[in-house]
C-alpha cells in the first residue's frame, strides 16, 4: 500500500457488533478461505464496465493483495467508452485487460464482479465457472459450482459490498481505492437517491472522507468529444413521448453507455414514468430503462421481457442487450419492435403519443 493509507473504522470487540458488521467479517472469511493459496487471481468484470465494476474490481485487486499477497487481474469484454468511465481509469491507475487476450486456464481463482452467471451483462467463457461472484444486481439464476456467492439485492452497489469488506473490518485503504469506491457508489446510486440503504450511506461516508477530491472532480469534469452531442441531437429528434413513457432512437453508437447516459438526461422529463433509450453497435441493439419507483415498477423484469432474457437491472433502472440474429436486419426495425414490446409491457397508451421536440426529418435553422 501507499504511504497515504489510511485505517477506516475498526470492529467493535466482541458481542457488540452489530449484524452488518458481523456479517461483513464472516464473508471476508469466506473469501480468505476460497482465496487462500492462489497465486494467480483473475477479476472477471461485467461487460462493458461501468464505474461500479471499475471501483469495486479495482478494491477486490488491492484487497487480495493484502490478505493472499498475490496480484489480480482485472479483465473484461466489451469497450470502456464512457469518457468518465476512461478518465476513472487514467486518474486512478486502473489496469484491466481485454478478455481475448486472457488464457483462464492460467488462472487458479477467477472473480466475477457486478454480474453474475445467467446475467445479460456476464461475459464469461462457456464453461468457466467463477470461484468467487460479487454482485448486487437481482438475480432469477442459481450459481450452482459457486464457492463463496457474495450476493446480496439489498446493497445500492457493489462497490459498497467490497467497501463494507474493507470498512467494517477495519482493513487499511489507500486513497486511491477510496476515490474508485466513492465514485463507483456516487454513480450507481445517483448521489445515494436510488436503491441505497444506510449501510450504502455508512460505507459512503467512510470512502468518501478517504478519497481524494481533486482527482474526484477531475473523473466527473472530463471534457466530451463532438460525437456526444451528434448523438444527443439525433436522440431527442426521434424522442417520442408516449402517455407516461418516452423513448428514443440513438442510430449507430460509438459506446453502448451512450444509452445510459442519454436515458439519465430525458429521464429528467417531468410527468415521465418510464424511459428507454436505444442504439446499435454491431449486431447488437443495446436498451437503457429508467423508471420511477413505485408499486409494480420493475424495470429490470420489463428489460427481461422485452429482449428475451437478455436483460435485466433493478426496479428503477435496468438494461438490455438484445442481439440481432439476422446480419441484414435494419436496426431501426428491430428498436421498433422492441420499443412495441415495451410500450406494451408498460402499458402506455400508443394513442397518446407526440414528439419530444420535432420530428427526426424536420429542417432547422439558426436564428
């Protein structure tokens, strides 16, 4: 570790800790138990890694170090786009590998961190079966072959899982660790508005008051490239708003947060209930869902329903990656028939259905 570590809260002796502090020192038993003797750790991410997977992979590395004195690392599929996202990694030194360029038979201890097996956003190689799962997105799939499934819906992310580990058995972290579990938690969360608990909050302000601000500011200013606005403008074109549903049609994008991203800023729409953003890349149509909470709202079982199994999330957010079979197909069409599915799922009425702002082929002009 760093000269700038730092010891977080220590375990209160005995029988006064609390459950979650009990329960925090028996799974970073457990973990030590599966970890113990490996020499060649694997950290397989979700695909297309978000700043949740980033900051909680990137504590579960520094954390192995610590206890097994062994190095991890962190691969992963897809592409880290977001410029947030890649600022995470320039700014705090995170190395992660595309998984093409790993032999996981090298391997002998693979991590699976923010998805698990059966998950729209697991890309593990058929038939590698993780030893360690950590994750807080619902799950409808048993880890059958599973040694330590540090699982748990309650948590508002995953970065407070690994944090808790950390936090609740009083384990040194460097600042660095802190700043990518503060921004992991600040991201999946909104800022600690959606899906937390207190234990999000306490693990909050514990890495938090651990990180470091400068480099904190400079991962949430980073600078965006022309192609984010030419995307923005093209999805508030083909916006639609139907009853209490908007969605929306990206084209072509250059990285599939593009729809998270976009899906966050139309969300702010006043008297929306549901959204989904779509765009393509390859053959594959990518869906983002945001819904506001309340009694049956499941937007993680609606990305389910509507992309074949291929999706799924939380109740208030969730996301979808549906693959498009036919090489040929036109993408528009295939988010047409999504968005019918949607719409349908949600129970909007079509009748009532307008633009956001003007229709994709109006002309403008610069006044």
């Amino acid at each position: 570790m760093s000269d700038d570590s730092q010891t977080l809260t220590s375990p209160a002796p005995g029988a006064g800790a609390d459950r979650d502090q009990q329960e925090a020192v028996a799974n970073l038993r457990r973990l030590i138990d599966v970890a113990r003797g490996s020499r060649k750790p694997l950290i397989h991410l979700q695909h297309n890694p978000d700043p949740d997977a980033l900051g909680s992979a990137a504590a579960l590395q520094a954390l192995l170090q610590r206890l097994i004195g062994a190095e991890a690392t962190l691969a992963y599929t897809g592409r880290v786009g977001r410029v947030e996202n890649r600022a995470m990694l320039r700014h705090l030194n995170i190395k992660i590998k595309p998984a093409y360029k790993i032999d996981y038979d090298e391997h002998d201890l693979i991590l699976l961190v923010d998805t698990h097996p059966g998950a729209g956003t697991c890309r593990l190689p058929e038939g590698v079966v993780p030893d360690v799962v950590v994750d807080h997105h619902p799950s409808v799939h048993e880890m059958e072959g599973v040694a330590f499934p540090y699982y748990d819906p309650d948590f508002g992310s995953t970065s407070t899982m690994v944090g808790a580990l950390f936090v609740e058995n009083g384990i040194p972290m460097d600042r660095r660790v802190a700043t990518a579990l503060t921004y992991g938690i600040r991201t999946d969360t909104m800022d600690l508005s959606r899906g937390t608990s207190p234990v999000d909050e306490k693990i909050f302000r514990e890495v938090y008051g651990a990180s470091d601000k400068q480099i904190l500011s400079r991962i949430e200013r980073a600078r965006v490239p022309q192609e984010y606005f030419v995307t923005l403008e093209r999805g508030l074109r083909h916006a639609q708003v139907t009853d209490f549903a908007l969605t929306t049609w990206l084209g072509e994008i250059g990285h599939s947060d593009s729809v998270a991203e976009i899906a966050d800023l139309l969300f702010r729409l006043e008297g929306l209930r549901w959204v989904m953003v779509s765009g393509f890349s390859g053959n594959t149509l990518f869906c983002s869902l945001r819904a506001l909470a309340g009694k049956d709202i499941r937007a993680g079982k609606v990305a389910r329903e509507i992309s074949d199994g291929h999706g799924g999330g939380h109740d208030t957010f969730a996301a979808a990656q549906v693959p498009m079979a036919d090489p040929d197909q036109d993408p528009f069409e295939a988010y047409n028939a999504v968005r019918e599915r949607f719409l349908k799922a949600v129970r909007a009425k079509k009748s009532l259905t307008r633009p956001l702002t003007v229709p994709p082929d109006a002309r403008t002009t610069l006044s």
